[in-house]
C-alpha cells in the first residue's frame, strides 16, 4: 500500500531489534543505503564539475549561471539515484516478501530471481543477469567515480599531477587488497565478502558528515564565496 511505502521511509524502533540468524541488522542495511547512494567522495566530484563549465568568471552573472545550473545538476542526479533506491527497495520487498530468512546473500537473491516458487511468475534466468548486470554496472560506476575524485583531490588539494593511468591503478590497488586479504583470511567464504561490501558502505554512511560539514563551512564563508554563499536555511 501506498500508506506501508511511506511509512517503510520513517525510521522506527525496529531499526535496532536483533536481526535473524545469518543476515545484518535494518540499521547495517539502512546506513549502508545511505552510504551507497550519497558516497562521500561523490560531493567533490560534484563541486569539481563546476569548472567545466567555460565561463567568465568575473562576470558574476555567467558564475550565478553556472552556479544555478551545477544545483540543478546535483539535486536532479541524487533525486534519480533516490527514485531508483526506493522503486528497488520497493520491488524487493513484494517480490522476496515472506522469504527473507532464505535470502541472505547476492548469489541467494540471483538463484530467487529464478525461482517461481518465490518470484512467482516473473521468475526467469533472464532476470536474474540483468540483476547480476546491474550490479556489474553499479560497480564500474562507483570504481568510476572514485578514480576520478582521486584524481580531483590529488590535483586541487595535494598539488600532485600525475598520469591518469597511476592513478586507476593506485585506487584499484586500494580497492582489492582490503578485499583480497578478508577473502584469503577467511577462505573465499561468499558470506564474508557480502558482509565487507555492506560494512564498506557502511563505512562510507559514517564518513559523510565529515566530507558534509567541510564543505558547508567552506561554501557559507562570504570571504570565501562572496555573494554566492550558501542559504542561511541551507545551513
């Protein structure tokens, strides 16, 4: 019902209660959701886009352009990714609803989706590669997008310029050894590698406020931005 879609948004004491043997707890699962569709690196990705744009910028009316358009641009791609989230959470909930103790992991939820007896008559080994592409894609664009902050804090913070190639591999280096030590410490076991990818996104949930509040304060100085400071309701 529509009432149970809105309400599935209003965090509840639920959050906290013990979860079932062998799954995380609706808190893990909420931060991580959080985490993974608002990346902390992704905000220095989007304030970086602003130079992209060929302006004057001394004309303040070229910059309250490029500045108009930049918000529009931000706000337009997180309500997408929201959209997105919440028709998959939704889709999950009815589609697996009353099988959550059997589902528990990625290669359970690709067997399901294969499976009549829970996906009812939608159930067919096409759906369940196009889950297992979408994943493959959610993945290229995260591995995207973290090579090119990389690139951006290296450039604008640190100074250092260095060949694009270093780079992806430097940030591919640091992706898969956390992964490859945890694989080979705990014997390739599928359930562990599941539990690092939501602890990671986890992970990236708590790191937000600390790229957030950085860039409020920065962007709320009037030394700083000028007339372009953020709203005070902003803030």
């Amino acid at each position: 019902s529509i009432q149970g879609i809105i309400g599935g948004y209003l965090p509840t004491s639920t959050l906290f209660e013990t979860p079932l043997p062998g799954h995380e707890s609706q808190l893990t699962l909420a931060l991580g959701i959080v985490g993974a569709t608002v990346m902390p690196h992704n905000l220095y990705l989007h304030s970086s886009l602003s130079q992209t744009r060929k302006i004057n910028h001394k004309d303040k009316r070229d910059v309250r352009k490029a500045v108009r358009f930049m918000t529009w641009d931000s706000n337009l791609q997180l309500s997408l990714a929201f959209i997105v989230n919440s028709l998959l959470l939704i889709l999950g909930a009815s589609l697996f609803f009353g099988h959550a103790s059997e589902i528990s992991a990625f290669s359970q939820m690709y067997n399901a989706l294969q499976d009549s007896t829970i996906a009812g008559a939608i159930a067919s080994s096409t759906l369940s590669t196009l889950f297992a592409l979408a994943l493959l894609a959610s993945g290229q664009n995260s591995t995207i997008t973290g090579t090119l902050t990389g690139q951006i804090v290296m450039e604008g913070f640190l100074h250092l310029r260095l060949p694009q190639w270093i780079i992806r591999i430097g940030t591919r280096i640091f992706a898969l050894l956390p992964v490859i030590i945890v694989a080979v410490l705990f014997g390739y076991q599928e359930k562990t590698l599941d539990q690092l990818l939501v602890y990671s996104q986890v992970f990236l949930s708590i790191a937000l406020p600390f790229s957030i509040f950085p860039l409020i304060y920065l962007t709320s100085k009037k030394s700083l931005m000028g007339e372009f400071t953020n709203a005070k309701w902003n803030t």
